[in-house]
C-alpha cells in the first residue's frame, strides 16, 4: 500500500510503522518497526453471496471442497502467531458466511495477532459488527465501486450497494474502524469523486484504491488503459489534497501498482519542489516496492499458501502438511527466488528505470497473464521514457531533463 495522504500531505497513520518504520509518526502504531514478517490474506472461504465481476478468487455461492475447519483455522492462527506476522487479513469469497468467524478472530486477536475484514458490506449488520469489534476485530475494509447501478451491477445483485452503505454504517455505529475498498476498472472509475464524497458525508475517513488485479473474473478486457490510469491516479491525489486543505483529514491509499510510487514521487516534485519529492523518495524506499512473496502472503480456504491473494493459481505449499513459516522461508522454490530476487529477475526495461528500487516491476502476475514473461513490463505501467530515464535525464529530442508532464502523452 502506498500512502498519498502520508507521503504528500503528512497525515499520520496507524501503518506508518509496518510500511516506513516511521518512528515520528504521532499516531498509535500496529507495529512501530517496519515488519519483518509477510501480512497475510486468509481467504476462509470460497462462498459468497454475490457475483463480483472483478473477483480473483473466483468465488460462488455454493461450498467449494476441503475447506479449512475451525480447529485448522485455529492451528493455522497460532502458526502465524509464533511466526511473527503482524497482521491477519480475513477475506474470502465473503469471510462473513463463515458462522465460525467472531470465534476466529477472537482467536486470532488473542494470540497477538492484528485481525482486520475484506467484505462486501452486504451482511454486515449492527449485530454482526458489534460482535466482530468485540471479538477484537480492528478494522473492516467495505468494496463498494461506483454509484448504485454500477457497483450493482457490477456485484451481479440489485441492492448491493445500499447493502454494503447499511453495513458501512453499522461498523461505524459500534465503533468499529471502517474504510473503502474500491477497485479501479473502465466501469467504475467515472464514479470515484462521488463515492468519495458520499463516503466521507457517512463518516468514513480511509480510501483504499486498487488497481485490477488479474485473477479469477479479473481479467485484462475490463482493465483501463496506462493513460486513463494516470488521470484517475493525479485526480485521487488532487481529491485528498482538496479535502486536506479543506481541513478533512481522510486517509488514502494506492494498492496494487507501484508504478504509483514513482508517479508521487514525480508530483511531488511537481507540485512540492525537489526537497519534498527527495522526502517522499525516502519513505518509498524504506517501503520496498511490491510485497508480493515478501511483505504479503495468502493462504486460501484450503490451506494453500500463495504469493499474493491475486496469485491463487500458483501453489507455495499447505499448511495442512507443512508449517507456515517453512513454506515461506523455502527459497528453492522458483517463484519465491525470483520475486526476491527483484530487480535483478526483471527485463532490461524494468532494470534501467530510475524508479526500479521503489516499484521493483509492479505486479509480476500481471506482466506473466499479459506478456508470458515473468521479467516484462507490468501492463498497468503509466511512466513515460522520459519518466523511467529520471529526472536528471536529458531528452535527446529537447535537449530538456525528464521531469514528467502532467498528463499522459
């Protein structure tokens, strides 16, 4: 995740720590080292009430086979524990239609872990999210993407939107920290701004914006293209700096393309002068680029443990026969050496960009599904020459440095 409102504008998080071992942040941290251990993705389930358009997990309503028991989710949350990892994200399919699910997390909270909810809002009710809050549930992340009819029509069921703003109000209601997931597709970028708006008149202060992974339904045909991505990146950083500078403090956040990462950096530059892009550079660097095979992990309703949540087609290892811990440390596997082992495993393209420390190739699932190679260019990248040359570069045809123009060419 990548932190516009920290890096730009010098809001304070509770993550400060986990991504930038920010020290001086003022807000009571998850953890106040930069975390050394993966943030992992539970996806207890494969059922699902709904029939998202984008979903990488591919889920239905109906039970999928071997899915993970209580007893085995609970000796698989106690691994995790000893392991180290600070934060156990439970997602699905719907994590909700698990009945076992407040007893999870208040195993997962009682054994040290940060247990935080990737829902579809839709079943949350005001009992639901009393329950979970005092399970120890520390925040709930809401998917609404798009005004009523898109984001209905975009979860295949009428009603799905109201739903999920019910939902979104019922944590707020008990006090549970809550926040947006939207993701960033040709269907419902249009309607950013005014969910924004209308979140935030809720009561919601955290926007977490993701770009198209490409997994499950998600596929390339519904992605938009590198300039379009660009315009909707600089409008999201525009919309907090007006609410900033309004005085309303939201949190927002990138997920997914750490091209997004050298695009701050050059708006900050832009917009800030020299000093403050070095500062943002800084933080950037401490993060580390893409997590996936390092600071993220998932493991699925079956145990399987993967690189990324997005990368459910490539097995690490099961927890049913080994712990955690092995399979992540167990570098001769190919997928882990080469994503570890980042830039140096990329195309000369991504290699030479002036921004390959910090983006370290974006997403390599995207680049495989696209070009069928793990080392190519991540689809999703925005940057231009000149923007990948840096911005002490001369342009051969100016005679000009490559410092980025404000809009795509």
């Amino acid at each position: 995740m990548i932190s516009v409102s920290k890096l730009l504008y010098g809001l304070d998080a509770e993550g400060d720590g986990l991504r930038y071992g920010d020290g001086d942040s003022s807000a009571e941290q998850i953890r106040e080292r930069r975390q050394r251990r993966p943030v992992v993705v539970w996806n207890g389930t494969k059922r699902c009430n709904l029939s998202c358009a984008h979903c990488y997990a591919g889920a239905d309503v109906g039970a999928a086979p071997g899915e993970l028991s209580t007893a085995e989710a609970k000796g698989m949350l106690d691994e995790l524990a000893d392991y180290g990892v600070p934060v156990v994200l439970f997602s699905g399919g719907e994590p909700l239609v698990r009945e076992d699910l407040e007893e999870l997390v208040a195993h997962a909270n009682d054994a040290g872990l940060r247990p935080v909810l990737s829902t579809n809002g839709t079943l949350l009710t005001r009992e639901r999210a009393r329950d979970l809050r005092d399970a120890g549930l520390a925040y709930a992340g809401v998917s609404v993407d798009g005004r009523r009819e898109v984001n209905d029509d975009f979860r295949g069921q009428e009603g799905a939107f109201d739903a999920a703003i019910r939902g979104i109000e019922s944590c707020l209601d008990v006090g549970l920290k809550t926040g947006l997931r939207y993701t960033v597709t040709e269907a419902t970028v249009p309607d950013m701004e005014e969910v924004v708006d209308l979140l935030t008149d809720v009561g919601v202060d955290r926007f977490c914006f993701y770009h198209l992974a490409y997994g499950g339904r998600g596929v390339p045909d519904a992605d938009i293209t590198p300039g379009a991505r660009r315009e909707a990146v600089e409008r999201l950083i525009d919309l907090t700096r007006e609410y900033h500078e309004a005085g309303e403090e939201i949190e927002t956040l990138l997920v997914g393309n750490y091209c997004d990462a050298a695009y701050l950096v050059a708006y900050a530059r832009r917009e800030f002068g020299p000093e403050r892009a070095e500062r943002v550079r800084r933080y950037l660097e401490v993060n580390g680029g893409d997590p996936a095979g390092e600071r993220v992990a998932d493991i699925d309703y079956q145990g399987n443990v993967h690189a990324t949540q997005f990368w459910q087609s490539y097995s690490l290892g099961n927890v049913r026969d080994r712990p955690f811990g092995d399979i992540w440390e167990d570098e001769s596997n190919p997928l882990l050496g080469r994503l570890r082992d980042r830039p140096d495993s990329l195309g000369a393209e991504c290699r030479g960009c002036a921004y390959s420390d910090i983006c370290r190739g974006a997403s390599r699932l995207r680049a495989l599904t696209v070009e069928g190679e793990f080392g190519a260019r991540d689809p999703q990248c925005y940057l231009t020459p000149a923007e990948r040359a840096g911005p002490d570069a001369v342009d051969p045809d100016t005679g000009g440095s490559g410092s980025p123009p404000s809009t795509a060419d």
